[in-house]
C-alpha cells in the first residue's frame, strides 16, 4: 500500500474506479472537501458529495485502487493510521 492513504486528499484529483452505482463510476474531479464518511468532489464547477464506503478510487491517475470504506474517518485520523498490507 502507498503512502497515498496516509496524505491529504483536498485538491487531488479522485477518480471513482468502482461503485455500486454505476452513475459514479469514471466521475473524476478534484477533491474540496472531506468529512468521516463524504467526500466532496468538484466536477466541472459543480461539487458532488459522494460517499466513501460505496466507492473505490484513485488519487492523481496513480495505479492504486483505495477501498472508500477503508477510509471511513475523519481525515486528521486517517493520516496516521496504519493499514493491513494485501
């Protein structure tokens, strides 16, 4: 698992890769915001609130996938946890 996990995610570009809804899947825009379970993300000017443990994305077009409901807190905990290693 990268290190990507750990940093901030506001004002990165998020990539939806898989979701239940298929609506969301390719929605790509830059992160505004963060709460424990929503991510807003900034589409074209008009700014989406998705929520975190329905999705799997990616981060600035890197190759790893991050599982949403692997980050459900709030983002200053999420800096430093640690996570299980697949």
């Amino acid at each position: 698992m990268s290190d990507s996990i750990h940093m901030p995610f506001l004002a990165r570009n998020l990539t939806v890769q898989a979701s239940p809804d298929s609506d969301l899947i390719g929605l790509s825009g830059t992160v505004v915001g963060e709460t424990r379970r929503t991510i807003a993300v900034d589409v074209g000017g008009q700014t989406k609130t998705l929520a975190k443990n329905v999705i799997d994305f990616t981060l600035d077009n890197e190759e790893e996938i991050i599982q949403g409901a692997m980050v459900c807190q709030r983002p200053e905990d999420r800096i430093h946890r640690n996570y299980r290693r697949n």
